[in-house]
C-alpha cells in the first residue's frame, strides 16, 4: 500500500489526517480532491440536505486605520468618503431583512478611533429592543481587539458587555490567512494571530458561538493554508465552539494587491476539498457563491460544502472592488441547490433548519 493510498483510506475511514498527509494530499488531481471531500460531506449530512441562510451584512462604518492591503472599502479617518451610519439607517435595514424573512444580521465595519464601545452597546441594544427574533451575529476579532486596546479593556471585558448588549454571536471575519508570515505583510494593522484566536476562544468560553473563516488566493503558499486550517482544528477542539468554516477567494480591483493574479475556480475547489477533509470536527462547510459565482458555488456542493452560504439584501466589501457582486433571491439560491441534487433547507445563524424546500 502506498502512502498515498493509506491516506485515501484514513480519510473514508473518519480518521484525522497530519498537515503532512494535507499538502500531500492537495497535490492530487482536483477529481480525487473531490471524490474524497464528497464522501466526508456525506458521512456527515446523509440526509442530503444542502442550507442557506436569509442575512443583511450591514458596514456600519468604513473609516478604518487597519490598512489592509487587499481591501478596497476602507476609507482613512478625515476622509470626505468616510462614513458612520446613523442608528435610524441602520433599524431600517433591520426591518427590511425581517420583512424577507431573514433571521441574521451581520454587522461589520472598520476600525474607526472615534467609536468607543459604549456606541456598541448602544446599537445593539437598540436593534434587541426592536426586533428581539434577530441574531446579531457581528463583529470580528480585529474590531473586538480593536475596542479592547482604545477602551484599556480585556477582550474578555469586551465581549462580556456586548453580549449583556444582545450580541449574540461571532463572525469568522479578518482572519485571512492564519499564518503571522502573512498577516504581516497583508494586514499589519489588524489583530495577530494569537489575538484573533483568544477573541473566538472567550466568545466560547462564555458560551457564544462562532465561524472561522479564511480568505485566499492572494499571497499565501500552500503551507500557510495547512497552517491555517490546523490552527482552527485545534481551537475546534478545545471548546468546539465554530458553527462552520467559510473559505473564500480574494477578489482584485482598487486594492494594494491588484498586481496579484486572482486564484482559479479550480484552486478555490481544491482548497475547498482539502478543508472539508480536514476539517473533520466542523459539522459545516460553505460555499462561496459570492466570490465565485453561483455556477461554481453549486459545484461546490459536490466538493464537501453542505452550505451556500446567505441570500444577501446587501453587499459592500466585495462590490467596493470592480468584481461584480450577484446577489440571488430566496428563489434563485432553491432552485440552484435543487439543480445540484440536494435539497435545500433556509437555516438560522446556528444552522437550525427554519424552512424545508420540498
């Protein structure tokens, strides 16, 4: 029996593969990638049900001093451009994606100096007290480190009166790479790696859930990626807190990185396999429709992902760069989860299936 050929045989048998065996793994035609990650999907959700979720991503605010080179949305602060969105914009947006049915509300922005916690609070609090069904699943690790270092406060501090506020969860978002070789060079300002990993640690300790996420494509070797889905492993592990792990591709267009050549839908595949493989204590794995299409995104579904991911009512952050963001309606996301074979299912922020699609 080869090395290989064992490999093949730990991952149908459930067993955990090394970083080793991963990047090992990734080397082999994009088919076996797929075959492989297929089977995990199936082992995991025989029920052959395929979710999406009905969200609004709000950006509160695009003023950040992070400097992120692949980002095309921030605006430094004093900038004519920069923006804070009034809590009466944002409750409106509230309605509107109750009003579709949507249960998640995903709020994210920038780092900006001149919003102290208390604005937090405040805006939760008020969301809570006007629509008490919506779970507020925002804020990333970089903004909650952020808060901690402006305010003099521990992270755990922060997340404690943000949830007393009514947060209610956590996105994966501003981890990009996992790896401090790469943060360093692509989001010097933006939290570490062991700060982003204390920040979903505590959530969980406290009893809060969350996503990891991980955005590739640009700058990263293979390496880092392993590196990357390693690191979320072990968090996974030890408090089994992620709800889901949502990869994605970096998109070019008025960023820093517009010289880099965008990844493949084959890359994006292959990665997308290999974390599914990996990943073997994540229940779920999203497809990216959003930076990959939904052709692709559906072709997803067949590479281990038993997610595609949210029907937006809005989109900011990709759409900032020239990539045309599409965004489907509840009907368009059925039907293309029908056309791949699976059923679909609408879920809530903690995959809890709302409404069955027959």
């Amino acid at each position: 029996m080869t090395t290989q050929t064992a490999t093949y045989d730990k991952v149908l048998l459930g067993e955990r593969i090394t970083p080793e065996e991963a990047l090992s793994l990734f080397e082999e035609d994009l088919s076996i990638l797929g075959y492989l990650a297929n089977e995990v999907r199936k082992r995991l959700h025989p029920e052959n049900i395929v979710t999406f979720v009905i969200d609004r991503n709000v950006n509160y605010t695009n003023v950040c001093v992070a400097g992120c080179k692949f980002c095309a949305f921030q605006r430094k602060v004093g900038s004519p451009e920069g923006y804070v969105l009034p809590k009466e914009e944002i409750l409106r947006k509230v309605q509107e994606l109750v009003d579709w049915g949507g249960t998640t509300l995903l709020m994210q922005g920038g780092l900006n100096p001149n919003l102290p916690l208390s604005y937090y609070e405040d805006l939760i609090m008020s969301i809570k007290e006007h629509f008490p069904q919506v779970q507020v699943h925002s804020f990333s690790a970089p903004e909650i480190v952020y808060l901690a270092k402006i305010e003099k406060l521990s992270v755990e501090e922060v997340l404690k009166r943000l949830r007393h506020a009514g947060l209610d969860s956590l996105p994966g978002g501003g981890a990009e790479i996992l790896s401090q070789e790469v943060r360093r060079f692509l989001s010097p300002g933006k939290c570490t790696v062991e700060e982003w990993e204390l920040v979903h640690k505590t959530a969980h300790r406290l009893g809060m859930t969350s996503t990891a996420t991980m955005m590739f494509g640009h700058v990263e070797k293979l390496h880092h990626i392993v590196e990357h889905l390693e690191r979320i492993r072990r968090i996974q592990d030890e408090t089994g807190g992620f709800t889901a792990f949502i990869p994605w591709t970096f998109k070019r267009g008025n960023t820093e990185l517009d010289n880099v050549e965008e990844a493949p839908s084959t890359y994006y595949l292959k990665v997308l396999a290999l974390s599914r493989i990996y990943l073997d204590n994540f229940k779920n794995i999203q497809s990216s429709h959003v930076t990959q299409t939904m052709q692709v995104g559906v072709v997803g579904l067949h590479f281990g992902a038993n997610d595609l991911g949210s029907v937006m009512i809005e989109e900011n952050v990709i759409s900032s760069t020239t990539y045309k963001v599409s965004i489907p309606k509840v009907e368009d996301m059925v039907e293309a989860i029908k056309s791949a074979g699976f059923v679909p299912a609408q879920r809530d922020t903690y995959y809890r299936m709302v409404r069955l699609f027959k």
